[in-house]
C-alpha cells in the first residue's frame, strides 16, 4: 500500500508540483488551507504531512503543533519562503523532521528530503507493530530489522526453530547472537521448557564445567551440597553456548561426549544421567579457521555445524541503523522517565553514516548515553558525542572531490563538484549502488538518475 501524503498550501503551483513528483509513489491529499486540513486529517493516517508555513488564517507552525498534539510522533515538514527561515528552524527544533524553502530549485533533493521523512514514519510503524506482535507473542525477544539480510535472517531462524537440530549462530560481537538464540527457543516445540544460557569465554574451566555438570556433595572444597549442571535443568528445553569457541580443549571433548551419548555425570559422581536438550551455540570468531588453527576439536565442529546460520553487522543492514535508534529511544525515555526526541535530519545522517564497529550493542549503548545525558528535547547530531564512534566508512572519509574553480559560474561549480562527487562515491563503493546510495544518503532511484546523468552507469 502506498504511503499518504497531506500537501497544505495556498499555492495551486506548490500543491500541483508535490502531487506530480509523488504520483507513482505516494497517494498525495491536497488541502488549500487549514480547515480542509483538519477535515483531511481527522479522516486519514497519513504517512507524511507537508505545511505550508503562511497559510489563510492559520500559521503552518501552529497547525503542526495542534496535529503532533494528536500524534505526537506524526512526520511532518515545514514549508517556508526565504524569509521564514527562521521560523522553519524552530519548527525542527521542536521536533518536525525537516524544512523546505520555496521555490524549489532540485526536484531531486525535493524528493530525497520526502522519501527520507517517509522511511521515518515507516520506522515508527514497524516498532509500534512490533510492541503490538510482542504483546500477544509473549516470550519473544525484541527483534528490529526489515532489511533484505534481516528478513532473510529472520526466515532462516522461523524455519529452524521448528525443527529439533543444533544451530550454529556465527557473526561479529554485538549483532545479537543472544537475541536469536532467545528467538529459535521462543519460536521452537520447547518453547514452555527451560532456556538456560551461559558464556564460556567468561568463565574460567573449573567453574564453566562445575556449572554445566554439576556437582556432588563433597565433590571439592565448598562444594556443600548436591546441584544440578545446566546440561541437567535443561533437559526437554534449549540450552545456549555462547562464545563456544572459547571453551577449553578439555571440556570441548567432554561436551562431545554429552553430545554422542546424550548423557553426563556430575562432578564426584560415576551415575550418568540422561538429558534431552536442544543446542544452540554461538561465536564471534569462524569455527572452521579455529578447527585449521587446531584451537578446536574438528569433530565436536562437525557435530554443532549441523545448521548455521551468519548475522550480518549492522553496517550492511541499512534503514535498521535508525529503526533500532527509534527503538532504543523508546527504551530508554521510558526507563529514564525522559523525552528526548526526535532526532534531527543531521542526526539521522551521522548515525547512518557511522561504521558501528561494535554493531547493535554498540548503537545502544550510544542511544542510552544520550538518553541518559540530556535533558529531554530533539537530539542532534552533537548530541550523539564522540563515544558512539561514529565515523564515516574510511574509503569516504577522502572523497571529498577538489574544490571547484571560483572563476566559473554558481551553475558551472555545482555541477563540476557534483560530477567529482559522484565519481569518486561509486569508486569507493566498489561499483555498488546499494551502498553509494546508504554512504551519501541519496535514496537508490535518485542516485541512479544522478550517476546516469553524469554517465558513470549505463542501462
């Protein structure tokens, strides 16, 4: 279904030129002043509301203020004239996603500013939806993504959980292999039975083996009473491994063991018991390089590689960078009794312009020190500060095309800069789109007009 857009503006021209740029794209409503407006509004859940600022008996700043109070996190644009200007800058202030002063000189740039503010609102949409899932799945994790990896992802983990086999989850440290371990468990046959987790790159031998095993009265020093491992409570439920190439040659054989046998004994006993489990185990580090290194038992890998699934980090999952922003500004105003939001345009493009090396952890922990820091109100770009790290991709960071002659026209300097801009944004980007269009912020479709134009790609 194709977003709603509401046009409101008392130029004929203005609602004439917006209704034909989004046609294809969008259904465009057109209100000619402030109480068709209203009506429009009352009647409709648009996607996207652009204002006009000077309008017959209202001011569009005003009319905004009156909608946002009925949905606050409405996306909404302002539409100014030049000497509004200032006006517009408050409006973001306040929290409108951006301004656009008339005339429009770039129908491109016109056009990237809508499609921006409309991955927004869809952004809002997915996280309310995905509250609402979560309401009647109880159990189930949070679990932001609507990218072509995460999608993908998500359908290999749908499929999995339902059959009884071990999974392998690979990918780099904080991309969530906890959470879609939590996932498979929720959506899986032993979804009632326990779940137990543990990190075996935490925990020194002696206490991981003593915590998985068990132990007997009298077993060791301090060992005062007889307890059940997690190999035993999780019987009939999921268990998960997490950093499993971090565990010890020793306790590699010996959870082969378990598995072959599917019994153990607990430390200080010769009884072994029976477990039914299913495994789940994680690592940051490929397992088969760990096996060639010799660092872990080649047979206990072909053992738990039966299905293996790969997270991909969160710099090839584009949109979900400000998704899971939304998310985790949602978290934690509320757990900070705050208001801060929303972010600013700038903002938006610094967090989708960071490499997020430390993936989705990362990106939360950079959300919550926000939260926690400020006082409430829209954040921007400076707000984010130097501790999220956010730093464009490094084959950018030079790409900066030479600056162009003063002695040629306005005219002629834009398009020189724009043509070495783009040249130099494909080459960085290895000739893919997909990603000169996620580094620049220029939606696909508006990039391939512009790279088509200056003839670095072809039909």
């Amino acid at each position: 279904m194709k977003p709603k857009i509401l046009v409101v503006d008392d130029d004929r021209y203005t609602r004439a030129l917006i209704e034909q740029l989004m046609r294809h794209s969008a259904q465009v409503h057109l209100a000619e002043n402030g109480e068709v407006a209203r009506q429009l509004f009352e009647a409709i859940d648009f996607n996207l509301v652009l204002m006009d600022q000077r309008l017959p008996q209202d001011t569009g700043l005003d009319l905004l203020r009156e909608f946002r109070a009925q949905r606050p996190k409405l996306v909404a644009i302002l539409i100014t004239g030049h000497a509004d200007v200032r006006d517009a800058v408050a409006a973001v202030r306040e929290g409108l996603f951006d301004y656009l002063t008339k005339p429009f000189e770039d129908l491109e740039a016109l056009e990237a500013v809508i499609g921006k503010a409309l991955e927004l609102d869809s952004a809002y949409r997915e996280i309310d939806s995905l509250r609402t899932r979560l309401a009647i799945e109880s159990g189930a994790p949070d679990v932001i993504g609507q990218s072509p990896a995460m999608e993908r992802l998500l359908g290999q983990v749908r499929e999995v959980a339902a059959l009884d086999t071990t999974v392998l989850l690979e990918g780099e440290s904080g991309t969530g292999k906890d959470v879609m371990a939590k996932l498979i468990h929720a959506w899986s046959q032993r979804a009632s039975q326990p779940y137990l987790e543990v990190n075996c790159g935490g925990l020194p031998e002696s206490l991981l083996e003593s915590l998985l095993f068990g132990f007997e009265k009298g077993a060791f020093t301090g060992a005062s009473q007889a307890t059940p491992g997690y190999f035993e409570k999780a019987h009939n439920g999921n268990l998960f491994l997490d950093e499993i190439a971090d565990m010890s040659p020793k306790l590699q054989s010996s959870l082969l063991r378990v598995l072959q046998d599917r019994s153990f004994c607990r430390i200080g006993s010769t009884s072994p018991r029976k477990t039914d489990f299913r495994l789940i185990c994680a690592t940051n580090r490929p397992l088969a390089g760990e096996v060639k290194a010799g660092r872990f038992r080649e047979d206990l890998y072909y053992r738990i590689n039966v299905v293996a699934l790969g997270l991909p980090p969160l710099r090839e999952r584009g949109d979900d960078i400000i998704r899971l922003a939304l998310h985790f500004l949602d978290r934690y105003n509320a757990k900070f009794g705050k208001q801060c939001g929303p972010f600013t345009p700038q903002a938006v493009r610094a967090l989708e312009a960071c490499r997020w090396p430390g993936n989705v952890r990362q990106l939360q922990h950079c959300i919550e020190r926000v939260v926690a820091l400020e006082p409430g109100g829209i954040i921007d770009a400076k707000h984010l500060g130097p501790s999220c790290e956010c730093q464009l991709a490094p084959d950018l960071q030079d790409s900066a095309a030479p600056s162009p002659s003063p002695s040629l026209a306005y005219q002629e300097a834009r398009a020189e800069f724009e043509r070495n801009y783009m040249r130099r944004l494909l080459e960085a980007a290895g000739g893919n789109m997909s990603e000169a269009a996620r580094c620049s912020g220029i939606p696909r479709q508006n990039l391939y007009v512009r790279m088509k134009r200056w003839g670095f790609v072809t039909e």
